[in-house]
C-alpha cells in the first residue's frame, strides 16, 4: 500500500486559537529574543475502513507554539486531513505504520505552514522559519527504570 492508493479530498480546521507572543527581555536568553518552541502531533482515525461500503478516513495534525518562558502554548491549530481510500487491500498494516502515517501527514502539512505562518507572524513572532517539509518522525521512548541503590 502506498499514497498512490489515498487520494486527499479536502482540509478543514478542528480548531484553531492565538494570542499575542510575549518576548523575553534579553536577547541572551535560552531561545533568543522572539524564540518559541514547537510542539507536532499525529493522529490518524481509520476506524470507518473496517466498513466494507465506507473507504473514507481521518487524519488530524496538532501544531502547538510554546512561549521562550514557558510550556503555555500561544498558538494551536489543528487541521484535519479528509482522505478516501481506492481500495483496502492492504491498507490497515500501512496506515498503522509510520511511514503510512509519516506519509498521510506530509500531505496536510504544506496547508498546516501556508496557515501558521501569517497567523504567527501577526501575534509578534516575528519572521517566522517555518520550514517546507513536514518535521521527522520521533519516537517517543519509554523511560528507563531506575536502578535501586545497594
């Protein structure tokens, strides 16, 4: 299975919410004067595929922007992918993967960027860097226990 089996039909916005960007007050400051950090999620609903007559499915992305102070985020904005599927051979094993899911999500990401980056901008971040392409994947690990002291 691969993109040449889902077709993109359109992009809607779940939500999407901002307020202005406070600065830090010094430009030696941990992210800089203007910095923010950037937050990624992915989340793929595939439940209607097990429907013989439904080939449609969701795709949602979740961008956060979170102040240099603090983990608050002064901007989210969720855009949901409307995918339909031209056939299901295959199609659950790709989907639950990460490249299916890495894949699905490069194709809303182009509309997520053209969106952010104005909206960013005009709440005081500045020239924005956002970039073309849709960031890696990073997994998330589970943390290690720790060893008892003797």
């Amino acid at each position: 299975m691969s993109l040449q089996n889902v077709v993109l039909e359109f992009v809607s916005i779940a939500s999407v919410s901002g307020s202005a960007m406070t600065f830090p007050a010094t430009p030696d400051s941990p992210e800089g004067v203007g910095g923010f950090k950037a937050r990624f999620g992915l989340n793929v609903n595939a439940a209607s595929l097990n429907e013989p007559t439904d080939l449609r499915f969701t795709v949602q992305m979740k961008f956060e922007a979170l102040g240099a102070k603090d983990d608050a985020a002064f901007f989210k904005i969720e855009p949901v992918g409307h995918f339909k599927a031209k056939e299901t051979e295959d199609l659950d094993p790709w989907i639950n993967s990460e490249e299916g899911a890495f894949s699905l999500g490069a194709m809303i990401f182009p509309y997520l960027r053209n969106l952010s980056k104005p909206m960013l901008e005009g709440l005081g971040a500045a020239q924005v860097d956002f970039p073309w392409s849709s960031p890696e994947i990073t997994k998330i690990q589970e943390a290690k226990p720790k060893k008892k002291k003797r």
